[in-house]
C-alpha cells in the first residue's frame, strides 16, 4: 500500500509539473512524460532532478546561472552538511568566575641601619643643629652624611659613634663641640631623619659637607664635590 501511495504522489507531481509548463509562455512545451516507480519522497527528487521540467523551471526563477554545474539532490550530502555544523554541546561551559585577586598591603620600609630611639633623637637634635634654616632636601642630606659615614670604614660602625667621633682635639661636628645638639629637634628635621634612614638615594656615599662661605678647614675644599643644596656643599 506504502509504494502505491508513493506511486500515485510521483504521479500527481509530474501531473502538476505539465500543466504549469503548458501554461506559462516562458516554458517550453512537454509532450512526453516518463513515470517512475519511486518508494519515497527522496527518489522522488532523485529521479526528477535532471529532468528538463525542473531544469526549466529553475532558469526560470533564476536559482542558478547557465555557467554553474547543476547539482543533483542528495540526501547524504545534506546529512554530512548537518552534522559537520552542529555545535559540539560538550565545548559550551558555564562562564568561569574568578575570586579578585587579593593584593597584599606594601610592606613597610625598614630602616637600612639599626637604630634605637634615643640614638634616633640624637640623630635628629644634629640634623636640626647643623641644617636650621636649610630646606627640607638640605636636612635630609646632612643625615644621609652620617648614615655613609655608618658605612664608611674610615668612621665609627654607629650613629652614636659617628655623632660623637673627636678628630684631633675637637668633635668632628660643630654642633656638638658648641653645645647646640642639646636643642630639640623640629618636626621636619625629625621626618628627614626617617627618611634618610629608608631612602636608596646616598648622595654618590658623600661622607663629607660643608659651608664654604664659613669653612676654615681648607683641606676639606679639595675633596670631590658631588652636589650642593642650599648654603651645603656635598663632597666624598
């Protein structure tokens, strides 16, 4: 019953296909039909794809130039087709969210030397006696001074010990000799100290500084100067 029902569609289509050609000026007139004996709607396209009805009509409709191959309908063809498109579902996965990196608070900056409190007001007492009046960069200069003399061989290993060294029968430092270490230190020259100690600029390890509109030591002029800041020449 299946291929009776197949038989008779097959026959209803070419039917169809003759009366559209006898009536459509454009289509040339077709006296002689062939009946085949088709199982399924694909052999039905199968056996009719290169038959001059559909070639006709196609032209007609412009689906496809004269220059172009025409290509039969192939079922197998269209199956690859639709497996060769589909989207492989295993490759879809859920949008990944990653946690915020959490980024560490900056450490902060160790003193390069080993200082106690009280060597630390020592320290500033001297930067506010032999810098007052000086800027800012000035103070912290002087102190940087005493921090390459720390590392310097030719001076004492401690802040203290630099502070205090006698050079012949004097302080090395004036402040020291005259008393005005004993003076507090100011805000500023307290804040130059801290960053003397935790600073990577050392002035090219200048060990040496000096006023030369009031120095009487004409030794310490021939030495290399490095820079100057403010009324302060710094030398090595």
């Amino acid at each position: 019953m299946k291929k009776t029902y197949f038989k008779k569609v097959a026959v209803a289509c070419v039917a169809t296909f003759a009366f559209i050609g006898i009536h459509n000026p454009t289509v040339e007139a077709i006296t002689e039909y062939q009946v085949v004996n088709v199982d399924s709607l694909a052999e039905i396209g199968q056996a009719y794809a290169y038959g001059p009805i559909m070639y006709e009509m196609k032209q007609e409709i412009n689906e496809f130039d004269d220059e172009k191959e025409f290509i039969p309908y192939k079922p197998e063809l269209l199956e690859k087709q639709s497996q060769e498109t589909k989207v492989d579902e295993t490759a879809i996965t859920e949008p990944q969210t990653s946690e915020p990196e959490v980024v560490a608070p900056p450490e902060p900056a160790t003193a390069a030397v080993s200082i106690s409190n009280e060597e630390k007001d020592l320290f500033a007492r001297l930067v506010e006696a032999e810098a007052k009046g000086e800027s800012y960069e000035g103070k912290v200069a002087v102190a940087t001074v005493v921090l390459n003399r720390v590392d310097s061989p030719e001076f004492p290993n401690t802040i203290s010990g630099v502070i205090n060294e006698v050079v012949g029968d004097a302080y090395a430092f004036s402040p020291v000799q005259n008393g005005k270490i004993n003076e507090p230190a100011s805000d500023e020259s307290i804040r130059a100290v801290e960053e003397a100690l935790t600073r990577q600029d050392r002035l090219n390890d200048c060990i040496y500084f000096y006023n030369p509109e009031i120095a009487t030591d004409t030794w310490i002029t021939t030495r290399e100067v490095v820079k100057t800041v403010g009324n302060h020449v710094f030398a090595k």
